[in-house]
C-alpha cells in the first residue's frame, strides 16, 4: 500500500468512526467531520507519492522511522483528526505536521 492509499484509509477509518458516533442534540456535527474526513481521504488517495504534503508527513514521522509503515498521525494528529469540522482538504494535512510537533516540542 502507497504512503497515499495508507492515509486515505486512515481518513475513511476515521469518518466511519465520526458516522458510528450516536450524540443526542449533535446538531449534524458527526456527520460533518465524517463528509470533511471523506472529502480528504479522496483527495489524500490522489496525491503523488512524491508530493510535498506526503513528505511533509513522511518527516513528521506519520509513516514510522524509516517511511515505510502504514499512516500513524500519533496522539497529537488523532487529536487534530477528530476534532476537524470542515474546511479544504489540504488545509487538514498541512495542519498535521505542525500539531505533531507542537506535541512533540511540549
């Protein structure tokens, strides 16, 4: 599996999550984040393995030490995932790497 497809898959896992979720009075919150986690798994499976935001990931440490392993955001990136209400695709993976690090920095 691609560094792309293993981060796809990741954002699906996650908006299904986001779908499973049963919170009375979320006012279609759920169900945002779930479409806004969709939106980006589609755009994350068209990405080039050469493309600056997969690097970008890649040196935050979200593919293991060597590269190599599927998509792992750590603490700080589940944390950013699964409070994303929306906004541009791209705007999420360029948001992680900076979260990751602020965590690691703390």
């Amino acid at each position: 599996m691609s560094r792309s497809e293993s981060l796809a898959a990741y954002l699906r896992a996650q908006a299904r999550r986001r779908l499973d979720r049963v919170e009375s009075n979320d006012d279609g919150r759920n169900a945002r984040c779930a479409l806004a986690l969709l939106d980006t798994a589609a755009y994350a499976a068209g990405l080039p393995e050469d493309d600056p935001i997969i690097l970008m990931l890649d040196q935050a440490g979200c593919y293991g030490p060597l590269g190599c392993e599927e998509f792992d955001p750590g603490e700080a990136g589940v944390g950013l995932i699964r409070s994303w209400t929306g906004g541009e695709p791209h705007e999420l993976l360029l948001a992680l790497p900076a979260a990751i690090e602020a965590a690691a920095s703390a």
